[in-house]
C-alpha cells in the first residue's frame, strides 16, 4: 500500500469516526451481463437501505468487452472502476503485480471460512483474499430428459463422450429447429476455449509440455477438435460460431437444444420461468474419455477492488453486501432457493432447502472434480483447468479462439486450424521467452 493511499484510509477512517462516513459516496461497479449480475441490480434497494450514503454506478457488459475494459483500465491505473467483476484466472496474476486490494480486513459477518475451500483458494495471494466470489461454477451436462426418453435412451450421471455423440444424434431434427447440442462457438479465451480447454483436458491433450512447448500439433487435440467439430456440424445449431454462453442459454430455453454442455451457474435459468423446459431438464456431469480428466472447467466470478480506487471502504461495504450469506437469503426471500448464486459457500450447501434442488449436488460434484493444480492427464508446468495461469494466456486464447472459431464456420479445416495454433502460439511464446 502507498504512502498517499494509506493517507487516504486514515481521512476516511476520520471521516467515519464523526458520523459522515461515505458522505455522497458513488461507486462505480464493472460487471458481465449475465442472469446474475442483472438480478443483483433489481436488489439494490436492500443494499441502498443498509448503506444510504453510498451510491452505485453500474457499467455492464458482454463477457468479451468487460474484460477488454477492465484488463486495460487496471493495468493503466486508470481509476475507471471502484468494484471490478473478474475471474479466477485474473486474480492470482493481477494479485502478484499488486493491481488489486486485500479483502482481508471484511466484517466478521462475511464468514470467509464458509468459502468453499477450491474457490476460496483460487482467490488467494500471499495469504490475502484479492476477490470475493459472486458465484462459481463448473460446467456439466444439461439435457432434454423427454428427448431422451423419446429416443429410448438414458443419460449416464458420468457419460462419455461416445454417450453424448449417440444422445446428439438421437434428438436432432433439424427441419423442426431441434439441435441434439449446443456448445459455444464464439471466438474468446473465455468463450469457446473455456469450452476447448475443457474438452481437451479429458482427451489427454494440454496447451504446453512441461518445457512450455505448444502441442496443438498432437493427435489428443486434433481427436479433440475433430470430435467438436463433427458434434456441432452434424448436430448442432446453425450459426454457432457466434454462440456464446448467453446465445447458448436463448436456444435451450426455447427449446431448441438437446443438450448443451455449460457452465453448472446455467442451472438455475434453464429450469427457470423463462425457460419453456423448466420442468423438462436433467442433469449429469461432463463427459470423460476413460483416461481420468473429465471435460469439465473451475471457474467464480468475483468482486474485486482496484487498488487505485479513491474509494475503497464503499467497494468494501458493496462487496460485502453482495457476497454475503445474507444476500443469498435475499435472493432467497424474493426469488426462491433456485435462484441463489451457487458454488461459493459450504453452508449452501448443507442446507436441506437448497439441496433439495434437483441440480445442487451435480453442481457441488462438478466443482469438486475440477483439480486446476493438476489439470491434464499429462503433467503440466501450469495451473488452471480451462485456461492457463500465465499473463500472456488472455491474449493466446483468445488468438487460438479465433482459428477455431473459424474451423467451426467452415472457413478452414480442423488441419488449418491446429497448424495456425500452433505457429501463433509458438512464435508468442518464443518471444515472452518461456521457449528458449
């Protein structure tokens, strides 16, 4: 902590100490465009009773541009944003560079050991908690359970990826719009290669061996690829290559997906009002190869404040607010249990109205059998499940995003694709000097 920002706490510090703490204090808060996210700013009279001195700003955007935005705002020290929404991939690298400020000192009432343990340590630098998890997830397999009986067929609670092939094939009907699966397409390093990463773990593929070699070039990611490929070309929706997780959810709400293989957050809206399947859909988790990774990712958005914030003891109160356990009793009171962001508190679930939920314990599972400290079949010199722990990742995925994006629009083939990777990411690497 500066000298002048040490300064700062103790005015306010002062400022609290005589009764005018936060005076007109307006905060403004960067977040994703998810169901969440949109909730929680239907919430705010809660939050605005408990705390009448301090106002909130919201700038919500699509997943792709939050990131854009935040990324260059902190690493400029640009001072654009008191609260941050960023993921567990941001926080251990922008922790270590000092970007952002120690949560460690929150009320008592924010119970930091109800964190689940993976999560919470996902979140940890140095022995500082750097974010405050909204919700984490995991992804899992979500499926049309009266397509599948339609078919004669049963989901395994651990399928393969041969079940899901044959699941796919049976419930497409495309002159009727009904696709067998939806996956993300849509070019990004937290988008489709979320996804791919994922998938690619339970192949026994990896992004790098242990001398950061890239290994786009091995047969387990073009088994990948091609078998991603073949799903949604064969029985996916048209158009995919723009499908993210938001599009995705649209389509299986409307019906118009057999499955569809997402993050375990997606639960809560797909058996939702909104969603004309409510009562329709089961649950199992992400497929594996028999070789012991599962295709499945470990992942929280969180709350985070810059440490250039001007403001950081409001980004505190807000933060606490918001992650709370009373705010998933909030949730709770107005929306029903479904409706809680999941995957960051024990006492969720150990509570008999929450578990209940017909996908609270393949949420919880899938979050437990994400290892990111060993997240391939091989080892790695990396950490992370669908993404890797390097501060150059964002800018790799996101280029590997768009090859395969573009495999997916038919405008190269799966060989291009993977050659294309494997070029850009060596060259990249080669230059940051891990390939020596």
């Amino acid at each position: 902590m500066t000298v002048s920002l040490r300064a700062l706490l103790g005015a306010t510090a002062f400022v609290a100490l005589t009764g005018a703490a936060f005076a007109e204090t307006t905060i403004t808060v960067a977040t994703v465009n998810n169901g969440d996210m949109i909730r929680m700013q239907g919430l705010m009279d809660d939050f605005y009773a408990k705390n009448p001195d301090i106002k909130v700003e919201w700038v919500t955007l699509e997943e792709n541009v939050l990131r854009q935005n935040v990324t260059t705002d902190i690493a400029t020290n640009g001072g654009q944003y008191d609260v941050l929404t960023i993921g567990t991939y941001e926080v251990p690298i922008w922790g270590k560079q000092g970007w952002l400020a120690s949560l460690n000192d929150l009320p008592a009432d924010y119970d930091v050991d109800d964190l689940l343990p993976a999560i919470r340590g996902g979140l940890t630098v140095d022995g500082n908690l750097m974010a405050s998890p909204f919700y984490g997830e995991s992804s899992m397999v979500m499926y049309r359970k009266d397509l599948m009986d339609a078919a004669g067929l049963t989901m395994p609670d651990a399928p393969t990826w041969a079940d899901i092939e044959t699941a796919a094939k049976a419930m497409t009907n495309k002159d009727a719009e009904q696709y067998g699966i939806c996956l993300r397409g849509k070019a990004g390093w937290g988008e489709n290669m979320a996804f791919l990463t994922a998938m690619s773990n339970s192949f026994g593929a990896s992004w790098f061996d242990m001398d950061w070699k890239p290994q786009f070039d091995s047969a387990e990611w073009k088994a990948t690829l091609d078998t991603y490929l073949g799903l949604m070309t064969n029985y996916g929706p048209p158009g995919a290559s723009n499908n993210g997780f938001n599009e995705n959810l649209t389509l299986f709400q409307q019906g118009k997906c057999g499955m569809w293989i997402d993050a375990t957050v997606a639960a809560s809206f797909v058996t939702g009002k909104d969603s004309t399947v409510a009562d329709k859909v089961g649950f199992a988790l992400a497929p594996d190869n028999g070789l012991g990774k599962r295709g499945n990712w470990l992942w929280a958005w969180s709350l985070a404040i810059p440490a250039s914030s001007q403001k950081q003891d409001a980004a505190k109160a807000f933060i606490n607010w918001a992650t709370n356990k009373d705010y998933l009793a909030l949730v709770a009171s107005k929306e029903g249990w479904a409706n809680v962001p999941p995957g960051t508190r024990t006492s969720l679930y150990s509570n008999p109205e929450y578990a209940s939920i017909g996908f609270a314990k393949m949420t919880i599972d899938s979050i437990n059998a994400a290892d990111p400290n060993a997240p391939t079949v091989k080892p790695v010199p990396y950490v992370g499940v669908q993404f890797v722990a390097i501060p150059e990742f964002q800018g790799l995925g996101t280029t590997v995003g768009q090859e395969f994006s573009a495999a997916l629009a038919g405008q190269k083939t799966a060989d291009e694709a993977l050659a294309a990777a494997q070029a850009a990411v060596t060259d990249e690497m080669t230059a940051a000097g891990y390939i020596k």
